[in-house]
C-alpha cells in the first residue's frame, strides 16, 4: 500500500481496509461509468462519515489516505485524473493536477484535515503538481459520504448505482455525465457520445 503512514494498530487495519474497498469501488465504477484516458472524475470524501461519524466531526489523515491510495492505484493505471473536493471551509474548492486545471483560475489554498478535509490534503500530498480550483467541470463523479459533488460535474449526470455501495459506514454515490440532446424528435443521436 505504498508508504502509508499509520498512528496506532486499529487504525492501521481499518485502513487497509478502507484501501481494498476504495480499490473495488474505483475499478466498478471506472468500468460501469466508461471512463477513458484523460477524463476527470471529482471524489467527494467524508473520512467523518466513513468511520461512522457526523460530517466535519472526525477528520481523518489515516483513512484520507487510504481511500486517496486506494482510488490512485486504480485510476492512475487508466490514465484518469482526479479532482478531490475540499470541504465548505474552503468553499468546496478542488485539488487538482496543475495540467487538468483549465477551466477556471488557481486559487491560493493548502487543504489541511480541519480546513479542507483529510481526503485533499492526502491528494495535495500524492499528485505531482496539485493547484487548487474553484470551478471545475468533471466527466463523471464518486461521493464518499453525502458531500454533494453535483456542483463540479458536466451539465448532465446520470447516476448509476454500485454493488460497492459502501465505504466504511459512508454511501456510495456514483455518476457519469453525457453530452446534451438537442434538437428534438427528428435529431439521430450518436449511441456512443450517449454511453448507455
């Protein structure tokens, strides 16, 4: 599991576990979701909410990193980039590799667990040059626990449910999005710009 740092021996199998969970929920959802090379996916996490707590109540670098590892180990390898939404202190801004950040400007701001959440400051630690956004446009979406990521993703999502529908005590909420249709009943589509 790379070089995960962990305080104590209960927090250390959690998060193994947590890691092989992030792992199962990142490769379904690549799959069902279609991702391909370059796409952006925003990961909203509540580490509170993994463990069983209220949201912003038990922010937690231990499981921030386990679960940022485990998606990393799956996504890299496919070549997708993550953006990984900061919590409401920093106004759900987003941690991104400075080559995806073309949307809108960088904006100056470190996440620390308390003031931002555990799960960006674990992707401020790992991506090579992290910039921090406020606004992005992402290809599809995983929110670990409720965080509400609608506001970072494609005008039209499409959720669609997991069989890895969990991560620790926090839901799992998934979606893709798709280009819009336009132009009314006689318009042809194009089946694979619909995905599904």
């Amino acid at each position: 599991m790379g070089n995960l740092q962990i305080f104590d021996a209960v927090a250390a199998q959690k998060a193994q576990e947590l890691y092989h969970q992030a792992q199962e929920i990142a490769e379904e959802f690549a799959e069902k979701a279609a991702l391909k090379k370059g796409q952006l996916v925003v990961i909203g996490c509540s580490t509170s909410e993994i463990l069983g707590k209220d949201y912003g109540t038990y922010s937690h670098p231990d499981v921030g990193e386990a679960v940022y590892q485990g998606l990393a180990s799956v996504f890299d390898k496919r070549g997708i980039y993550m953006a990984a939404q900061c919590c409401e202190h920093l106004n759900r801004a987003l941690i991104v590799e400075a080559d995806k950040a073309v949307e809108s400007e960088i904006v100056n701001a470190v996440p620390q667990p308390k003031a931002g959440g555990s799960f960006a400051t674990a992707a401020w630690k790992h991506m090579r040059h992290p910039v921090a956004q406020e606004h992005i446009r992402a290809d599809a979406g995983l929110d670990l626990g409720g965080t509400m990521i609608g506001m970072h993703l494609k005008p039209v999502a499409v959720p669609f449910r997991l069989t890895h529908n969990h991560l620790g005590d926090a839901i799992v909420l998934s979606a893709y999005t798709r280009p819009k249709y336009i132009g009314g009943e006689r318009t042809v589509y194009d089946p694979v710009l619909a995905k599904k």
